[in-house]
C-alpha cells in the first residue's frame, strides 16, 4: 500500500491467516469459499463479506467494501 500510494484497499482471501494478516494491516477482507474454510468460520473470524467463487463477487461487487 506503501507503494501504491494509498490505505484505501481491501484484501481477498480464503482462510483465517488471510483475515488475521489483514487486520493487522488495518484492512477488511472479502473472502471466497476455496481454502476449506466455511463461510461462518470466515464470519466469526471478521471477513466483511464471503462468496462462493470470484464470478460471484464480481456479480455483487456493489455489495462488497470494493463498492
């Protein structure tokens, strides 16, 4: 983020570590059903918003901290 010039980015993720790493980075985290995680172990370890593949996300993008 550094790099880029800005905090305003989100992380996408699969697991817990992925959530974990970016909140210590002050970050929200979408995540998508493909690390062996369920979408309600996902939501109780904080990600903002879970979708089952990427073509999901892109169809509700509006919906997510993206927007």
């Amino acid at each position: 983020m550094e790099k880029a010039g800005t905090r305003d980015a989100v992380m996408v993720g699969d697991s817990r570590w992925d959530i974990e790493a970016a909140a210590k980075a002050g970050l929200e985290t979408i995540c998508v059903i493909t690390g062996g995680w369920s979408e309600q172990e996902l939501r109780d370890h904080g990600a903002a918003a879970v979708f089952d593949s990427m073509a999901h996300v892109l169809e509700h993008l509006d919906e997510t901290p993206l927007r």
